[in-house]
C-alpha cells in the first residue's frame, strides 16, 4: 500500500494557490510543491494540521491510501 497527496485537488476545489496556502501554513512554497509532487518521505503533525485548518478539510481529503501492484 502507497501513501499518495491529493493536496493540488484540495487546493483547486478551495481555489487557493500554492503560495497562499505557503504564507498560512508558515512553510515555503517548494515545500509546498514538493508535497503535492508526492516526493516527500514524511509530513509533520503538526504541519498536516494547519494545511488542514486553511483548506477547512480532514486528512483523509488530501491522503489517499492506495494499494501497490
């Protein structure tokens, strides 16, 4: 099972940008956008919790479990 980032369709469906969502959350937008690539090993709590609180969603809307072939 993979672990996959469905931060890009959170943000579309909230109509934020990257960079707002950077400012909010207090990380940088390469962070950001390397969350959305899916290319990071692990987020923080605390991290996750305040992407969450600024697109008014839970976890699970921006994770996604997948099974591997």
């Amino acid at each position: 099972m993979e672990i996959t980032v469905t931060l890009d369709v959170m943000l579309a469906r909230r109509k934020m940008r990257s960079k707002e969502l950077a400012a909010i959350v207090g990380i940088t937008e390469q962070n950001i956008s390397l969350l959305k690539s899916g290319k990071v090993k692990g987020i923080r709590f605390e991290t996750l919790a305040k992407i969450c609180a600024a697109l008014d969603c839970q976890p699970g809307d921006i994770l996604e479990a997948r099974p591997t072939s």
